[in-house]
C-alpha cells in the first residue's frame, strides 16, 4: 500500500482504513481499476489557520480543513466536524467516505469533509461564532453552492450553517443559501434533515433485518453516541416495538436489559449534553459495551470503534453503522467470520447527505417539499440503493461494503474515464 508523503498513518488509522477497503474492490472494477489511483488520493486539502480574539481578549489559532476528496460527479459535499482529535488526515478519509457514499445513493455529488481541531464545548456561544465564521472566511476560497457544500457532522448543527450561510453570503454579496445544507428551516433548511441520517440507518437496519429474519418488535439495540445520528436512530427502532437495551456515549456506558424510557433519556441529554445522569439504568465499565447482549448494534460516533478484538465479543447479529469508518478492516473479517452482518457506513448512515440533497434542489428551485415527501422520497432511495448493493453482494459472494463500493467505484470512475484525463 502506497501513501502520501504528507502522511503517516498506522495501521488502524482512518486514512489506513479507508485505502483498505479500495484494495478489496479493486477484483471487481474491471477494466476501470486502471483509474484506481485517483480514488487513493484527494483532489485538493486546504489547511487553514483560524485565529480569533477569545473573550479574555486573548488571541487563540485553531488549525482548520478543507478537503475535496473526488469532484468526478458533481460539487464537493460532505460534513464539518468540530473535535479536538481532528487531523488531516481523519478529515481525507471523511471526505473520501463522502465520495463512495453520494455515488452509492446516485446523488450527483462529489465528496469532501472539513474539520476544525478543537473542543468546542470550551469555547462561549460568541467564541463558536467567531471562530466558525472566521473558518469559512478561511475556506469560501474553495466552497460554494456550485463547487463544494459543507453540512453538519460531530458537533456542528443548524446554528453553526446558518453562521456559515451569512459569512459566505456577507463575504460574496448576495444570499448564497445553497451554500450549506442542514440549516435551520427559516433560512432554507428541509424538513427532516435533522432526522434525516437516523432514518436512513433505520431503514436500511429493516431491510437489512428483515432479509436475516431478525423481526424488529422486541430486537434489543445497542447505540454507541446519542447525537443526532444515534438519538434519531434509535427513536425510529423503539417506535417499530425494538428496546435500546444499552448506550454510550462520551459521558458513560448505561445498560438496562428492560429497556430505556427514551422520553426520560432524551430530556437528560437535553439538559447535560450526556446520558451520564440518566437514573434506570446500570452504570457499566466503557469496555463493557461491547459485551452487551443484543441483536442490533449501532455505533454512531467516532472512527475505529469495532477492533478485531471487540469484534470477537460482539454479540448482535446486525450491525449498523452509523458513524462514518467506525469498523477496522480486520475487524470486518471477524464479523463475516462470525456470520454478523454489517451494514456499512457509505449506506447506512446515507440518509443524511440525500436529504442535504433535497434541501440543495430546494434552495436552487425555491420551492420547498412537505416532510412526508421528503422521507418517502429518502425511504425510495435508501430502499433501491440497498437493494442493488445487496444484488451485488450475492452475485459476486462479498460483504455489502465492497459490494457498495463495487456500485460506488463503477460510478466515479465511469464519469471519470468520460471527462478523460486532461481538463
Ligand atoms: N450528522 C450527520 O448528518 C451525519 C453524521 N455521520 C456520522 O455519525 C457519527 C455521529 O455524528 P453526529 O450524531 O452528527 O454527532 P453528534 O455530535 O450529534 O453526536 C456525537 C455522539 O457521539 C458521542 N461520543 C463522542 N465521543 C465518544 C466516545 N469516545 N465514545 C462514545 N461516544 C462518544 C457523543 O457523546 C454524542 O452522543 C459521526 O461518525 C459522523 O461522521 C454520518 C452521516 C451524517
Ligand atoms: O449532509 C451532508 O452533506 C453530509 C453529511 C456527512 O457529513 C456525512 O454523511 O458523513
């Protein structure tokens, strides 16, 4: 495996994770795996500085990314995550996961991610405001409605777009709403985007379960991370009769085989921004989690969760992934082994950048859909994708992420060879 000399990954690390799996589709790519090269580096990183003026009256610099990963099918499109563990090269990988995810869904989009190094819950409201305007300052030499579209990710939400939205528009002289998507409804956003990636996860968990026989009334799911992508998940599968047995999240590790009262879950998360002071149920050790007698588990937090190890311990016999790069490559191998299907990232957690799509049609068309179009549409979409990714899985005898990549990579390097090599 060939890397970049600007980086040095390790073995589990993201960017590591991401070029792994290209490897593995490269057999079925056919006469197109001559083009493989473009899909194992980005097109374009920028690295910004971002300094602003503390409340102290202190300058503070935080280091931020931009980075367009594949621009083959359309504009860049893809996350901005606010976290202190950030790095290029965690951010190259988003933004590569980003480009097999829209062409596994057909959105004519290309993939990119951004990030800013840093820990927003110590920063004040007019911190977060200073330093996310001063980012896109920083990158609107690279985004734009037509070129790159930023959206949420870990820590970021619908305030952090519409301070995004009003610095691109402010620094370009006109009203750039689709500049950004996830923004809040009054300033262009769609119904049910905040939903939306929670809802694709359970979509594709129902069809995902209903093809191993697993029924969903009584199923005991697992979540790691309740934020927009788990919390929304898991709503969905308790309103179809399963039980959120057991959570993580960064603040604690909660189990209860009875099941979780998500009302009462949801107002704690509300109030302290974790589920440490959620009362029904047994504080367990961070590591216990994977131990957790369930059905369905869905990590939607961070990268790098499911290790070969934690794989052997895994109980579920579904795994979704909400979180983007969650599962290590041999980790896979350890679930297939094992018969525990995954169905992976660049599906599963979908929904999100289709209904970032609808609300960019919107924006372009001004003219905005109910929001029971807006999730029948994103079921159709999530529905039809898993079903031509699962065809490609049986026909060809491999898991459903080199069978999604196999759907993705045939796409991006099709519109590849047809705009040709030189500009
Ligand atoms: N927001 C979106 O639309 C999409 C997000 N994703 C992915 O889903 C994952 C979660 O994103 P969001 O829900 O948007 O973020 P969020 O910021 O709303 O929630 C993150 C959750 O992860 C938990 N967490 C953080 N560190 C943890 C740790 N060390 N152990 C356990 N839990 C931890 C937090 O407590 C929180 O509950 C990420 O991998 C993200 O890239 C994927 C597609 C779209
Ligand atoms: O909604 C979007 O445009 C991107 C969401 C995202 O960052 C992701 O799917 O990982």
């Amino acid at each position: 495996m060939s890397y970049l000399s600007y980086l040095t990954p390790t073995l589990t690390s993201p960017w590591h994770t991401y070029l792994s799996q290209v490897d593995r589709v490269l057999p079925y790519l056919g006469p197109l795996a001559r083009w493989a090269e473009t899909l194992k580096r980005p097109k374009r990183a920028l690295i910004v500085d971002v300094p602003i003026e503390m409340d102290d009256g202190s300058v503070a610099h935080f280091e931020g990314y931009r980075v367009q990963h594949n621009l083959s099918r359309g504009p860049g499109k893809g996350g901005i995550r606010f976290h202190p563990d950030v790095t290029l090269e965690e951010v190259m990988a988003l933004s590569a996961w980003m480009t097999i995810k829209c062409a596994a869904v057909n959105l004519p989009y290309g993939g990119a991610k951004g990030g800013i190094r840093v820990d927003p819950k110590k920063l004040s409201e007019k911190e977060l405001e200073r330093m996310t305007r001063r980012y896109t300052s920083e990158i609107g030499i690279i985004i734009g409605p037509q070129r790159d579209i930023p959206a949420p990710d870990v820590n970021t939400n619908g305030q952090i777009m519409a301070w995004m939205m009003d610095t691109y528009s402010m620094n370009t002289g006109m009203t750039a709403t689709g500049v950004v998507t996830g923004k809040p409804l009054h300033l262009g956003g769609s119904l049910g985007r905040v939903k939306a990636t929670g809802r694709g996860v359970f979509v594709t968990g129902r069809e995902a379960a209903t093809r191993i026989g697993l029924p969903l009334e009584g199923a005991r799911i697992a979540v790691q991370g309740m934020g927009n992508v788990g919390g929304s998940a898991a709503e969905l599968f308790v309103q179809a009769g399963a039980r959120l047995v057991a959570v993580q999240d960064h603040s604690a590790t909660l189990v209860n085989p009875g099941g979780f009262d998500l009302a009462k879950a949801n107002e704690v998360l509300r109030r302290d921004g974790g589920i440490a002071n959620y009362a029904d149920a047994e504080r367990v050790d961070r590591e216990a989690f994977w131990d957790v007698e369930c059905d369905i588990l869905i990590p939607a937090a961070l990268e790098g969760q499911i290790t070969p190890e934690r794989a052997q311990r895994i109980k579920a016999k579904l795994v979704l992934e909400g979180a983007n790069g969650p599962t290590l490559p041999q980790a896979d191998d350890v679930l297939a082994d094992r018969n525990v299907l995954v169905v992976p990232d660049v599906i599963c957690n979908a929904g999100g950048v289709t209904v970032s799509y609808f609300e960019w049609v919107q924006d372009f068309s001004s003219f905005f859909w109910s929001e029971d179009e807006i999730n029948a549409r994103l079921d159709r979409i999530m529905v039809d994708a898993l079903r031509k990714i699962w065809d490609t899985a049986d026909h060809y005898k491999i898991s459903l992420r080199t069978a999604t990549y196999a759907v993705a990579c045939e796409r991006i390097l099709m519109a590849r060879e047809e705009r040709g090599l030189y500009p």
